[in-house]
C-alpha cells in the first residue's frame, strides 16, 4: 500500500441500457474550492484584521466541469457569498454569467469585492467563503454545485519578515572609516 494506490472516483454508474445512452453525464460541477483569497497571505491576525482589509484579493476562480456530449452553449450562472460564522451575517455579491460549451472544462474568473472585517470583540473568527454555480434544477445534481472555504483567523505574533520596521543612523557620530553605527528597533529614546 503506498501513496500511488489512492483514487478518488467522482463517478460509478450502473446502468443495464446501451452505452449509447449514458455517455454523456448532464452534470455541472465546480471542482474546487475558494482559495487564495488574501493576495499572497494565507491568514493575518484577527485583531489586525480591519487594518489590512487590502489584502483582499480582487478575483475569485471558477473550475467548472461540463460532460455533457452536444452541441452548442450553456449559459452558465455563478456568484458567491461570505458568511462571518461568529455573528451570521450573510452577504451575498453581484451575480456573474458565462456562455460555456458542452463537454468542457473552463477556468472562470469573477470580481471578488468582498473585504473581511473583523465585526465583534471574539478573540478568534472564522469566516466562509462559498462560490456556487447557478442551473436549473433539472440541469444539477445540487450536491456537487457548491464548493466552500472556512478562514480561521487567530490572534496570533505574527513574525517579522525580516526587514526592519524602524531604523536610525548617525552618520556624525560615526568615526572616518568606513563602520556604520545602526540602530533598529528601538523603543526608548537615544540620550
């Protein structure tokens, strides 16, 4: 048993008709789920969470699969909402459609204007971010049209980068040659 022996079947059809018949699945599936919602971040601090409302990223990716066997378009709605799991406050956003072909699988990308806010005095929050794909009922197998991300943030130290926040030099204090003095990160006054 190793790592090569897992699979992961999205389908298993049992079906006594002509293979003619069950060739194509009428089915639209988002494939993945919200990720890379804060830029380059994978989470901030909770408490500093109103301040860095920036990092928002500004796009939200669609993976939507189409099996269909026909010809011609679909037109494919698709829209997300946020929901800040310590109050319930639900919002939903602007919705967006595409025209897709059948038996395809297409990258969408929306506009994600959806800036998280801290909204309570909680030490931690979660908050979900769920995109989902719009058909009519008879098109989708609802289970499958939904997909959903949870953000934990924490109030945590978050560890510096590595540059300095603060510096100070004094070049007339520093003899002739060529050593510099440097002072970062302080927090008391130089006397």
């Amino acid at each position: 048993m190793s790592n090569a022996d897992c699979w992961n079947i999205d389908y298993i059809m049992m079906n006594t008709d002509p293979v003619s018949t069950h060739l194509s699945i009428k089915d639209i599936t988002d494939l993945e789920p919200p990720g890379g919602l804060m830029k380059f971040y994978k989470s901030v601090p909770w408490l500093h969470l109103n301040d860095a409302r920036d990092i928002t990223r500004n796009t939200i990716q669609y993976s939507i699969r189409l099996l269909e066997h026909r010809e011609g378009t679909y037109n494919l709605g698709r829209s997300y909402y946020v929901r800040y799991l310590n109050s319930g406050i639900t919002e939903f956003y602007e919705k967006s459609n595409t025209e897709i072909s059948y038996d395809t699988l297409a990258r969408l990308t929306d506009a994600f204007s959806a800036p998280f806010v801290r909204n309570d005095d909680s030490k931690e929050g979660n908050i979900e971010v769920v995109g989902y794909v719009e058909t009519p009922a008879e098109d989708q197998h609802k289970q499958n049209d939904t997909t959903r991300i949870i953000l934990n943030f924490k109030d945590y130290y978050a560890y510096d980068d590595g540059t300095p926040n603060m510096g100070l030099a004094f070049p007339d204090l520093l003899p002739k040659e060529p050593t510099w003095l440097v002072v970062s990160g302080f927090t008391h006054p130089i006397r």
